[in-house]
C-alpha cells in the first residue's frame, strides 16, 4: 500500500502543471469502455487533495458536451477542483426508468462508484470532498446515487430533474442536497405527476424537498429568500432552506419562476417554445459550488 500511494503521488506529481488540463478517457466496466472527460486546474502545490465534482449530462447529452454546458472550469481554476463528466450509454443514465440504459441493465451506480475510485487514485483527490450534480436524466441519476452511492459523495445538486415515486431505492442516509426547478419546464413538471418519455410519477419540487429534510431531520419550516434580480428577464428566484442544526445538513430548493428545462446562468441550448426561459437571475455553478464546498463525506 505504502508503494502504491507513493507511485500514485508520483504519477500526479508528472502530471501537475502550470496549465490546466482537459482530457478524454476511458474505463472498463462490465466489458464495457466507459467514456469520460477529465478537467485538472493547473496546481502547483501537489500535496493539495483536490475535490472532485461529478458532472452529469441529460438525455441526449455527451461528457464533453456538458463541460461546456454546465461550464464549473472557471471555478475549478480559481478553487482548485477536479471535473468530471462522464458519457451514459446511448447518452442516457440509468436512474432506474425506462431510459436506454436501463433497459440495457447497465449498472451506472457501479459505474460512477469506480470512476470515482479512478479519479482520486489517478490526480490524488480528496476521498472527503466529492460531489455530484447533474441536469435533467442526469439529474434524475444524482438523485439515485445521493441514495445508492452516499457513502462516497459528501453533496447533491439537482438540476431541471427530481425523483420516480416508483423507484426501488429511497432516500435512507442522511445528505446535504439541492434541487433547481423552474416552474415552466415543459419536460419535468414543477408540481411533479406523470412525465413524458422515460417517465413515471415523479415528486413535485416541494415534495422531493419535504422528503429529503425528513430524511436529514431538518426544521419543518424552511427560511425562504426571494433573491434580488440581477436581470431582468422574466424570471426570479425563490429560495427554500431546510436545516438541521445538529448536524449543519441544509436541503435547499430553488425555484426559478417562469425558467424552463434549463440551466441557470448556462445558455439557451434549444429554442424557448421547446424547453422555456433561461434564467440570467442565478449562475448555478457558482451556487452549486458554494453549496458542495461546505461539506465532507459524513462516516
């Protein structure tokens, strides 16, 4: 073990640079390359564990692709963390609906458990400080894992997504988490009910709310912001805090009233009569990395 920390510390020593690093690569998983893009801010400091968000695409959607879309590289740079975001078979996740990759029976939770492991073994990152956030189907699947895989990720971040009624899995750990909503998103309805496509019943933004503070034993009664306009574009921003003093555990919502099936402070990505309004009220990877950065894997 003691050989094997030391070539590791090794390997990143290499690695470390003056610039930082975006990457493609690949693991095997079930017999299958799994696919992933790899973002390391120039560090020169190679003690440093660095946290580690993972970054989850939506339906349709690539690693690469969502880089760019939810771009934390920014950040990243200026707070020292890794990136990464990995492709879904068929560009899909299965979040345990009928999606492709689930009725090909992949195994995403395995999946992710790994590339885990890869990533704090391969760039020495921080076991206590990883973090999941994903949009839409990928949300959907960070919302499986804050329930399958919460021993391992220290947060959530939900984005445009929230959770199947019908599911298999619960929420049964406590774990701090947030979800973004819009309450025009013609994909996933604000009030939750029956989903199109993939879908089945899903929980209302409120819902999935009450059903994570009662799991993480906050307050009943969330504080509520509205948070001041930085735009104006049709859109605010409502924000709903659930607390558990004892263990400094927040569940915390954000609705984005009139925003649609986007992300916050991202682009519009497809016309507004296809997925709603972009919010220019919140830059939700700042947000969400604020969130993720008060928090460490709880034992």
């Amino acid at each position: 073990m003691k050989y094997l920390s030391l070539f590791v510390l090794t390997f990143f020593t290499l690695t470390a640079s003056a610039q930082p690093q975006q990457k493609k690569e690949q693991i095997i998983i079930d017999g299958i390359s799994r696919q992933f893009v790899t973002y390391i801010p120039s560090i020169t400091d190679i003690s440093y564990k660095m946290p580690v968000i993972v970054s989850l695409h939506g339906r349709l959607g690539t690693g690469e692709g969502m880089m760019g879309f939810a771009d934390f590289r920014p950040i990243a740079q200026e707070e020292k963390f890794i990136i990464v975001c990995p492709n879904g078979i068929n560009r899909s996740w299965n979040d345990g609906r009928p999606t492709p990759a689930q009725k090909k029976e992949i195994n995403d939770v395995k999946f992710i458990d790994q590339l885990i492991t890869y990533i704090l073994n391969t760039y020495h990152g921080d076991a206590s400080r990883v973090y999941v956030t994903g949009m839409s189907n990928g949300g959907f699947m960070s919302s499986r894992l804050a329930c399958e895989l919460n021993s391992r990720i220290a947060a959530v971040a939900v984005v445009g997504a929230s959770m199947d009624k019908d599911m298999a899995y619960h929420p049964n750990k406590p774990i701090p988490i947030m979800y973004i909503q819009g309450t025009k998103d013609p994909l996933v309805p604000f009030e939750g009910g029956t989903m199109k496509g993939a879908g089945g019943e899903i929980y209302g933004h409120e819902d999935i709310l009450k059903l994570w503070a009662d799991t993480d034993h906050c307050n009943n009664a969330p504080v509520i912001t509205n948070l001041p306009l930085i735009v104006h574009d049709g859109t605010s921003i409502i924000k709903e805090e659930y607390n558990n003093p004892a263990t400094g555990i927040n569940v915390i919502g954000y609705t984005v009233t009139y925003g649609g099936h986007t992300w916050p402070g991202g682009t519009q990505y497809l016309p507004k009569f296809l997925i709603g309004t972009l919010s220019h009220n919140m830059n939700a990877c700042q947000v969400i990395w604020d969130f993720f950065k008060g928090y460490k894997v709880m034992n």
